[in-house]
C-alpha cells in the first residue's frame, strides 16, 4: 500500500550488553518489525504490544499549529530502542509500521489507522499509536469501538486525554488535530451510545470560553492543570476512580503539550506551564491498574522544535511505563531481582 511502509529495522538501533542473556536486552533487540499487510497471515501472535505509527501533521496545519509532528514516530522508536526489557519473555513487543498520510487526505488516513487498530486488536495485542498530531484519537478510538462493536461487545468506551486543550472545535471545513474528541462525541450520538470523556491537564490559556461551553454541553468531565499540580494525588485519584468506575473499557491519550515546555518543548503548542512527568505516570500505572485500557497513543512529538531529543524521550519514558504496567497486570513481568 502507498499509504503503509514497514518499519525499517535500521530504526532499532541501540547498545547491546549481551547478545544471549536476556537479562541484559534492550528493547532494540526484542521487537520484532511485521508487515501488518502481508506479514501476518498464518503468523501466531503471543501476548505482547503492537505498535503502529500515523505519520502527519496535516491536522496540526488544519488546526493553525507548527507542522512537524509527521517525523514523530521515528524519533519516539529511536528513544525506545535502548529501553531495558523488564518484562519476561513471555511479552512480545511486535512493530507494525506506519501509515503515512502525506498522498491521502487526512479523513483518508484517519480511516486507514481505524482499519489497522482494528486488526491489531484482533491478532490479540495491545495498540499503542505513535503520533503523529492528536487527530490520531478519530481513528484510534473509531478502530477500537469497531472492535467491540463486531464482537458484540459493549462499545461504550471512556476516553482519558492528558491535555492542555479540549479540542472540541467545530469541523464544518472537516477534522483537525483540534476537532476529534467533538467528532467522537456527534458519532456517538449518532449511533444512540454515551460520550464519556476526561480531560486530565487542561488550561484556560489553551481554550475560549465557547469551548468549555462547548465540552459542558457535551457532558465533558476535565481537571484543570493546576488543581493536579496543586492538589494532593489521591485527590485527583478519587476524582478519576469516580470516572472510570463506571466504565468498562477505556481508551487513553496524551497529548506532549499537557506537560512544561521545560519537559516537552518539541510539540506543536508549547505550555509554559504544564503537568509533570513523574505526576501523570503515577495516574498512567493507576488508571491501567483498573484492567480496562483498551488502547494507547501519545501526539504531538514534533522533532522539529525539540532539544536534545528530550520530548521524545520523554514520550519513550511514559510508554516504558505503560508497557511495564501492562506486563504487570498481565504477570508478564520479571519478578524477584
């Protein structure tokens, strides 16, 4: 497909302490690159994480932001492929490419991404999207709801973004990295099923007045940065646990500009003031804890505007937690050193 390009395994590069014990492995030599088009028939898939990247910026342009965010995935996986393997071997960590959206239009794309989340979660894995601009969310959360829906299951799905904006603008001219949690919620109504969605990190700096209307009307739940940064964790906590108690899946988003521009300065909008790293990964590990996460993504890495690679790192920090936390409930991980 001119739309898909498998991982170049040159990506994955990084130090080798050991080339047989696997105490000593790091993620560059545990995953495993698939062809998620012509690499997966008569493949059997252990239990393990599948990540795919959506690489554009043309919601970002839509939105009015600094384009860049395309180059996203490359550098989050060269950030990831000196992480340790903490987990037992039992996890498979599988790496099935990208979609590209620079030839198609952004809807295309969206589209492409749903159809891709979907087989992912049908070969038995877990989906982390690399971004990428936030409107990697339409077809994240579309691919995961196809999903349930195809299975009979419950496709009532909870979102938690970790956010400084709610991106809940009006699309009349189509999606943007700025419209989709709003695209969500009308497809929802549409289909008679329930919005739920937390916004985790939000600031009034990042939003008119007409927008938090806006997400009122929606029934849109949101924590104001500063109360999480002010506030006890257990405060917040309790706050969340109110939230997602009443769901049965969750499909969870961060977007990097939630955090400090002295954290994340390579995204499309930075924050001079914003959430902490150490904070949210305690609510990440938690939330995952409820055994309900359904899907995973980070947006907005934007290389261009980076120093010394530090958002993306930081991006490969959250996801190290998540996929340590997902091996942890699944007893995936290595216990007793």
């Amino acid at each position: 497909m001119y739309n898909y390009n498998k991982t170049d395994k040159n990506i994955w590069q990084g130090r080798i302490d050991s080339t047989d014990n696997y105490d000593s492995f790091r993620w560059h030599q545990w995953v495993e690159i698939v062809d998620l088009y012509d690499g997966i028939k008569d493949k059997k898939f252990d239990k393990g994480i599948g990540f795919i990247g959506f690489r554009s910026d043309k919601g970002v342009e839509k939105n009015l932001g600094r384009r860049g965010t395309d180059d996203g995935p490359v550098t989050i996986r060269k950030a990831m492929a000196n992480l340790p393997c903490y987990f037992k071997k039992d996890l498979k960590i599988y790496d099935f490419g990208d979609i590209n959206s620079k030839e198609i239009t952004l809807e295309k794309g969206q589209e492409i991404l749903k159809l891709a989340v979907e087989r992912i979660l049908r070969l038995g894995l877990f989906p982390i999207v690399l971004g990428g601009s936030h409107d990697i969310s339409y077809g994240h959360y579309k691919g995961i709801y196809n999903f349930k829906k195809n299975k009979s299951e419950d496709p009532k799905i909870a979102i938690v973004n970790f956010d400084a904006h709610l991106d809940m603008r009006p699309y009349p001219r189509g999606g943007s990295s700025g419209t989709m949690f709003r695209q969500i919620g009308d497809m929802l109504k549409h289909d008679c099923n329930d919005f739920r969605y937390l916004c985790l990190g939000v600031q009034k700096r990042g939003n008119t007045v007409d927008l938090f209307k806006t997400a009122d009307n929606y029934g849109v739940e949101y924590i104001y940065a500063k109360d999480i940064l002010s506030n006890d964790l257990w405060t917040t906590l309790e706050k969340i646990d109110n939230y997602t108690n009443k769901s049965k899946g969750i499909y969870m988003t961060i977007c990097a500009d939630v955090f400090s521009s002295n954290f994340a300065p390579g995204v499309s909008a930075a924050q001079p003031l914003g959430l902490e790293p150490e904070k949210v990964i305690k609510i990440i590990k938690y939330i995952f804890k409820t055994e309900k996460v359904l899907g995973f993504d980070i947006a907005e890495i934007s290389p261009r505007f980076d120093q010394d690679y530090s958002t993306a790192r930081l991006a490969s920090t959250l996801i190290f937690a998540v996929v340590n936390t997902f091996a942890e409930i699944n007893d995936l991980d290595i216990k007793g050193f």
